[in-house]
C-alpha cells in the first residue's frame, strides 16, 4: 500500500500543451481539405503522436510521502523518480535559467526537472555531489516540508 503524500504539487507543461497538437491540427486540416487517404493516415499518426507524448510528459507531479520525494512526468506514471530524504544535504531556493530549457535535462550528477523555462526551484544538493533541481512555483513550501520530515544529522 502507497502511503498517502503530505506535501503534492501538480503543474501542466503548458509549452508543451500549446506546441504538441499544433502539428496534428495542420496536419488534419490539409488532410480534411485534400481528401488523401495518405493525409489521413499522418493525421491519425500525428494525435497519436501528440497524445502519447501528453500522456507521458504533460505534467510534473511532485510529491512528499513519508521518507521520501517523488517526481513523476505525465499521467502515466513513467518516467518517475525517487529520493529518500536522507540523502539531502542541502537544498536551496533558486531560479532556473531560461537557456537550459524545460523538461528533464542534465548529463552527469546535475539533473533539472521543470515545466517552466526560467522559473523557481528547489535546488536539492546530495551525499555524493549529486545535484538534482526540481522546478516549482513553490519552493519555499515544498523545502518547509521536506525539512519538517528530515531525519536528524548524525
């Protein structure tokens, strides 16, 4: 059984749920005036196309259930993430750069997850080096949760 979340956030990838249909409507629209049995065929493949990709990567949930944090993309459940919260050294409320994009990004130890270009985060800072930054409107709120539910320093 799941524990129930103590802290939840969801936030829509609103560039995404503006630019992923645009093809399929084009797409459709030539194919609805042309007629072409071809045409429609890449019109279905287009929504098919511009739905998986909603379905996998239409949001970003984060979520505070007991011990750990969990990050999720889409409404599908995958890709998902976790971390227990002893693992967090530090954590810090900063603003992301608008350059590095939106989505899931990062090659190495640091690791970005938002659906905003330039927004706040919490920037996590983990035994190891490791550095994972996770966009939010709210970091503040979601940093008070995680350090209420902290385990003490050795």
């Amino acid at each position: 059984m799941t524990a129930q979340a103590s802290y939840r956030h969801s936030q829509p990838f609103l560039a995404m749920w503006l630019s992923m249909p645009l093809p399929a409507v084009f797409v459709s629209t030539v194919a609805l005036r042309g007629g072409d049995a071809g045409l429609l065929q890449g019109a279905a493949i287009a929504w098919l196309v511009c739905l998986v990709g909603l379905a996998s990567l239409g949001r970003l949930v984060i979520e505070l259930r007991e011990q750990e944090l969990h990050w999720t993309f889409g409404y599908l459940g995958w890709p998902h993430w976790s971390l227990p919260l002893r693992d967090i050294e530090q954590m810090q409320c900063v603003r992301t750069s608008a350059w590095r994009g939106a989505g899931i990004k990062g090659l190495g130890k640091d690791k970005l997850f938002t659906v905003s270009m330039g927004g706040p985060a919490l920037r996590l800072i983990l035994d190891g080096g490791r550095i994972v930054t996770l966009g939010t409107p709210e970091p503040e709120r979601l940093r008070a949760f995680i350090e209420a539910r902290r385990p003490p320093a050795p």
